[in-house]
C-alpha cells in the first residue's frame, strides 16, 4: 500500500507541475482533497494552489480525481502550510505556519503510529 500512496503523490506532482500555478508552493492558497472510501486501497488525495481559495480548492478536487478518487472531497485549505499524513487506510491533515509544525499537526490525528506524511506544501 506505500507504493500506491507514493505513485500517487508523484503522479499529483507531475500533474501540479503540468498546471504551473496549480501546485500551492507558489500561489497564496493551498487544498488537499481526498477520498478515502474505497477501503481496500490507499486514500486518494490531490493537492492544489491558487491564488484564491476557490481556485486552490477546484484544482485539488481535480487532481484527487485524476488520481483515480470517485468521491473526492475536500479535506482543507491553508494560506500557510498544510500537510496530509496517511496509514495507507486512513489520512488525516495539518494547518500550521510551519511546514514542521503542519506535518506534526497531521501526525497526531494517527493513534495507530503506522502512519507518514504522504505530502506537505507552504505558501
């Protein structure tokens, strides 16, 4: 299940990059969208920029769906730093103005110690 996560992470960041502004590392929003109902296989997630929170939004829902994810929904924006982190079951998310801090923050909604961040971006 690592494998899907991390293919999926890279198959997002091509994408992000294909898009330009689309990737949060360079505009003022960030979102992750994910869908985690497909029990059997790693959650799905895209990440998206903009320089509105809408656009941020609208990409990271795109990107989820071109992961494969068929109920994609939005998880959350930043206009600092976020970060997912992922048991390869479940994931959960961090807002923080570090990027050390959102991936702790992320960390800690996982009770089983299994988990890794799967992404983290700062504006």
């Amino acid at each position: 299940m690592k494998n899907i996560v991390k293919i999926g992470f890279l198959t997002t960041l091509a994408a992000a990059a294909i898009a330009g502004s689309a990737f949060a590392g360079d505009t003022k929003w960030g979102a992750f969208a994910v869908d985690t109902s497909d029990k059997s296989k790693a959650p799905y997630y895209g990440v998206g920029g903009g320089d509105t929170e809408k656009e941020a939004s609208d990409y990271a829902m795109k990107f989820c769906k071109e992961e494969g994810g068929k109920e994609c929904t939005l998880a959350v924006t930043y206009e600092q730093c976020g970060a997912l982190a992922s048991n390869g079951k479940s994931i959960w998310w961090g807002v923080a103005p570090t990027q050390k801090d959102a991936e702790m923050q992320a960390l800690q909604g996982c009770k089983d110690g299994e988990c890794k961040v799967v992404s983290s971006d700062c504006n």
